[in-house]
C-alpha cells in the first residue's frame, strides 16, 4: 500500500470555524490531489499540487485553500466552514512517471461533518 | 467537456453468478480509462486501467473491462462473484494530454453480492 495518512480521519465543527485537513506521504510522489466524495457524484476534483508551492484548481475550488511547502504535505483548508462542505474528503498521490495514465494513490478518508 | 456516466447505481447479486457494471463516457479527445474500487470505509484502490493496445483488459481480483471506442464504454465485468466483492465501484476518465492528471470519476456504482 503507499504511504499516505490524512488526518484527523473525524471532525466535527461549526459552520464558520476554519478547518484544515492534512494529507502526509512517505512516497515521495510528485503530484497530490485533494478530492470530495458526496452521494451521487462520485468522487469530484477540489485542488491538486504538481510540486512544492505548485497548485491549481479542481472542479469544486470554491471555499477551499490548499497548501504545499513539503513534498511530503498537502493540506486543504476550509477558511469558513458551510453545511455544504459536510463530505468525506480523498487525498491522492500520483507519481507522474508516466504523464496522464498514472496511477492515483488513495488514501483512508476524512470524515468532516459541519454543524 | 468531459463526463462519465455508471448506468446503474445499485447492483445486487447473487455469490457465483456474473456481474457486468456498465460505464459510458463522453469525451472529444482521446482518454485513459479507469476502474477503482471503494470497499466499506476505506479509500478508492485501482481496479485495472486502460492506457492503449488490447481492448481488454485484466485487472486484480478476476475482473476485467472492455474498451469500445465506437460506444464509448468501459464496462466492468467478473464471470462469478464474491461476497468480498461487495464494495464501490468508480469508473473513471483522464485526457491523454491532460498534464494535471485530473481524474473525472462517475457516481459509483454499488455492488452487493449476497449468499
């Protein structure tokens, strides 16, 4: 299995309160990608990195931020949480040897439920 | 613009009998072709993929998936089932020359085996 932890895996917070999600791999992989997984749309693209401080937007970017300052972190932060934003969210790494057929690397998930 | 579609939401079946997951895909420019699968709160884990050459493709646990261009579709099929098999099942898109290598996923379809 690759390396990569999210963490927490649970959260519950308010509406309003900014929250931040981390992503950690021990892979060394180039690329990582934050997702969100809701019932009936499967899993949709919110941010990805394709290196240190290189980052750009997925599908559903609104309201979230992300940051990279370490190959080996990634994390995606809610500046003010809304009901909306209540999903299980998906990090993935991507090694890129092999340019768009790559593989993608999940990891377990995080819960967040906001109230 | 790019988009997947899984024709069945909800797949019941019986242990030992055939499974076929449909998926269909609509894209103007060539694509790689993805099935992961999601057992009971964990991440997604990659099935088989289609990349080039033979239209049929093998991946783990005995399943396979054909590539029709003409139809645009990628369905996923095991010739008999396993109660393990109950799981998610994501069939997914990438532009070949997408550099992101952002995954467009379909809604999932969820695959119950039953004894």
């Amino acid at each position: 299995d690759a390396g990569i932890t999210q963490s927490p895996r649970h959260k519950v917070t308010e509406t309003g309160t900014p929250v931040t999600l981390r992503c950690h791999q021990t892979e060394n992989h180039r690329y990582m990608y934050w997702y969100r997984q809701d019932p009936g749309h499967g899993l949709r693209l919110i941010h990805y990195s394709y290196g240190v401080k290189d980052t750009d937007k997925g599908e559903v970017s609104d309201g979230y931020s992300v940051s990279r300052s370490k190959t080996e972190d990634f994390l995606l932060t809610l500046e003010s949480a809304t009901s909306s934003q209540t999903s299980v969210y998906f990090c993935a790494i991507s090694p890129r040897t092999s340019g768009a057929g790559d593989t993608q690397y999940f990891g377990p998930g995080t819960r967040l439920t906001v109230l | 613009a790019q988009s997947v579609t899984q024709l069945d939401s909800q797949v019941p079946v019986f242990e030992e009998a055939p499974v076929e997951l449909r998926c269909n895909y609509s894209s103007s420019v060539s694509v790689y072709l993805f099935w992961y699968v999601q057992y009971p709160n964990q991440g997604l884990q990659l099935l088989l993929k289609y990349l080039s050459g033979s239209t049929l493709v093998k991946g783990i646990n005995g399943f396979e998936a054909e590539f029709n261009k003409s139809q645009t579709s990628f369905h996923l099929r095991k010739p008999s089932v396993h109660i393990s098999d109950t799981a998610e099942y994501f069939c997914a898109v990438n532009l070949r020359d997408n550099q992101g290598g952002k995954l467009i996923f379909g809604q999932g379809t969820e695959l119950s085996v039953k004894p």
